[in-house]
C-alpha cells in the first residue's frame, strides 16, 4: 500500500546549481554589484525577463520586497489607498502598510476570483491596486484591466504563486504594469527566499532598481532588453540618482545560483502540476459534497495545491472532516477555520481600517486547501483523493437515495 505522501518535502534541486555554488564559494564573491558584469543575480534578471517576455526585471529578497518597492515605485502621495481581493496571504497588505498607504479590500467570491461588481463599486476611491492571483487562481483580467485603463489606475500583479500561469496565452505578471513573484520554498522555483518584479516600464524599474539598494551608480550594472543600456533607462536612471531612498532588499548571488538551474524546468512543473492538480479534481468532483471551482476559460493553471468548496456540510461537520483526514495521513487547511490563518483576512489586525466582507467570509469557512507538490506520482494523488473521499463520505453518511 502507498503511504500518504509528504507534501512538504521539496524537489531536489538540480545538480548545476552545486557546481554555481563552488564557483562562488571559492571567489567569496557572493554580492551582486562586486563583478563589473554578469554576476549571477544580473544574469537571472535578463534570463527571467526574457522568460517572461519583458524588458526588464529586478530580483530582490521576497515577493514582498517586490511589492513593496513596485508601490514605491509608483511614485503615489502618502496615504494612498491601495485595493487588494479579500482573500490573499498577509504579506500583501503587510507591503501597502509598510509603503506607506492603505489597504483597501474587495470581496472574492466562491470561485477564490475576486468579484468584480465590488471592485467596481471600491475602484473610484483608489490610486492603485494589487492583485493578488491567490494559490495561482487568476481573476477576470480582462474586465480588472478594462476598469483600470479607464480609471488611469496602475495594476501591480501579485504573482507569487502564478507562475507559468497563462491567460489567454499572456503570461501572468506581464497583464499589469508590475509583476511580482516568489521564490520561497512553496513557489514552482525554490530558493528558500527570494523574489522578482518583471515590468516593461523604464521609470518604475530605475526607480525600483535604486531602492531595492542600487546605490551610487550601481544602476549601470542593470541592462535593458539584449544587455544593452536604452536611452530611456540611462535618462530614468539619471532622473532618480540620489532622489530616493536605499531599503536595501538585494538578491544574493548564492541564490541566484540556486534559481537558474531551475529555469529550464519549469515548463516540466507546470505540466505536471496541471495534469496532478486536473486528475485529483477529477476524482474529487465525484463526491456531490466537493466541489473543485473550474479555472476561468482564458486560463491555463499552473498549479502545486488544490482548493475546493465543501457543500451543504455545516462547521461542525468540516471540522470533523478535516480531523478525519489528519488522522489518516493528509493535512487539509480550511482557510477561516484554522486559528490565527495569515489567509483570513479578520486576522490582519495591523490594517488601519476594518473591511466586512460577508462573501469571502464565507467562502474562507468551507474552502479547503491541500498540497499538491509536482513531483507526487498518480499513486501518491490516488491516496490522497482516496482519504479526502473516504473522509468526507464518513463525515456525511450515506447519499439518501431518491426515486431509482
Ligand atoms: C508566497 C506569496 C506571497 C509572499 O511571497 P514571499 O516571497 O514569501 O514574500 C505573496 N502573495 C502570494 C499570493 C503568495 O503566494
């Protein structure tokens, strides 16, 4: 018999990044700006752009660094109000808070996308917004961009956890005028820490590049598109020399070292995160208890965990299922269930203003998260789904039969 899997152990990284490593082991040189040119960091900013299929990238300490500094880059007064989906990690309003400005939340609906009648109705009241694709589901981009270009209103796309995620063939985190991604040890490239913003804006990146701790003229260390140095990125970088202030959020070599052998296997990651994801939704779908909500039609997933709605079961109830499925071996997180959840949104007593938003509460009480790392074999994701259906068929009871 296959025993439930460990969802937390990671994949190996690849061997080419132990060989990165000695070189940098032996020269000791592990900051970004002490080699003239092509220091690791500087190669995968112009590996990841060109991935992505844009002009610039800046790697950085966290996905939250690059957010933060995406804000700051926007040049907006104090105090601006910053619109977020109800349903995001922390770390998300954690960055306009710490930029300076403030939150401001929308509601998200059973599908985990953001409802975009509220967007609506909050948008007038806001200098930008973040979105935050959470756990890779991406929200109606098409009618979010509409309502934003209308408005002048800047997108910064919160990517963390979308990589690899297309809509309509577009790359997500290319949609907005920022994206943002994570390469912490749950994202589909591991680093432990480490983040990227990509944008195809020569202003916000020089201004981000001399923030995130480009001082003096570091900044000619950053190449445009083709390594070269465009007019308007040597014009952007002039404008900003000594105007702004250093909050030192810098990538590592070492880390880049360990980034960039991953690259070219990330097409693999997403195919078979997509393919493990569709195969325990299928089987999930069986039971009239789950439901796993379909990905948008623009949309193609690249997905490393399942979330799916409990339906017609009360607290008690998903509360007896997820301690069913902890004792048989599978961990199932309901997002407003768990105390102190960094997903649910009551939890962010930093924020300075409180939202009521009745939908994504509810939504939080029976929305179900479970990992679903890449590398588990069809075996391993039979196990899994094999304890999620025999939890909530044991929860539940037998399906009254009605008529034949
Ligand atoms: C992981 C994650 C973050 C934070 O990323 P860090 O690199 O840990 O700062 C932000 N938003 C989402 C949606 C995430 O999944």
């Amino acid at each position: 018999m296959t025993l439930p899997p460990n969802v937390h152990a990671a994949e190996p990284i690849p061997t080419a990044a132990k060989d990165a490593i000695d070189d940098l082991m032996q020269s000791g040189d592990l900051f970004r700006y002490t080699a003239p040119q092509d220091a690791p960091v500087a190669l995968l900013e112009a590996e990841f752009a060109e991935l992505l299929g844009t002009k610039y990238a800046l790697a950085v300490s966290s996905c939250s660094a690059a957010l933060f500094l995406s804000l700051k880059a926007l040049d907006l007064p104090r105090d601006a109000r910053v619109l977020i989906p109800g349903f995001t990690f922390a770390a998300v309003p954690s960055s306009i808070v710490h930029a300076d400005f403030v939150p401001v939340l929308c509601e998200v609906g059973e599908n985990y996308r953001i409802d975009i009648a509220d967007f609506e109705a909050k948008l007038d009241n806001v200098q930008a917004v973040i979105i935050s694709h959470m756990r890779g589901h991406t929200s109606d981009m098409d009618a979010i961009m509409a309502l934003c270009d209308a408005r002048n209103i800047p997108v910064i796309e919160d990517a963390a956890h979308s990589l690899g995620t297309t809509w309509h063939g577009r790359n997500i985190g290319t949609i907005g005028k920022v994206g943002c991604f994570s390469f912490q040890s749950y994202k589909m490239i591991n680093a432990g820490e480490g983040g990227i913003l990509i944008t195809n804006d020569a202003d916000l990146v020089a201004r981000a590049v001399i923030m995130s701790g480009a001082y003096e003229h570091n900044w000619k260390k950053h190449k445009g598109p083709q390594g070269d140095n465009s007019p308007e990125l040597e014009e952007a970088f002039a404008r900003w020399q000594n105007k702004l202030p250093l909050y030192n959020l810098r990538l590592s070599n070492l880390s880049a070292a360990v980034i960039r052998p991953q690259i070219p296997e990330l097409a693999r990651r997403v195919r078979d995160g997509l393919a493990n994801h569709d195969y325990v939704a299928g089987r999930l779908n069986t039971s009239p208890h789950i439901e796993v909500p379909a990905p948008l039609p623009p949309e193609q997933r690249a997905p490393d965990s399942i979330q799916f709605n409990l339906v017609g079961m009360q607290e008690h109830e998903i509360r007896a299922f997820a301690e069913a499925t902890e004792a048989r071996g599978v961990k199932v997180q309901v997002f407003g269930l768990s105390e102190d959840n960094a997903r649910a949104f009551w939890n962010w007593k930093f924020l300075p203003e409180t939202f009521d938003l009745p939908r994504t509460r509810e939504m939080l009480m029976k929305a179900c998260d479970v990992r679903l790392p890449v590398r588990l074999t069809r075996d391993e994701l039979d196990v899994i789904a094999d304890i999620l259906l025999a939890s909530v068929g044991e929860v539940t009871g037998p399906m009254p039969v009605y008529g034949t």
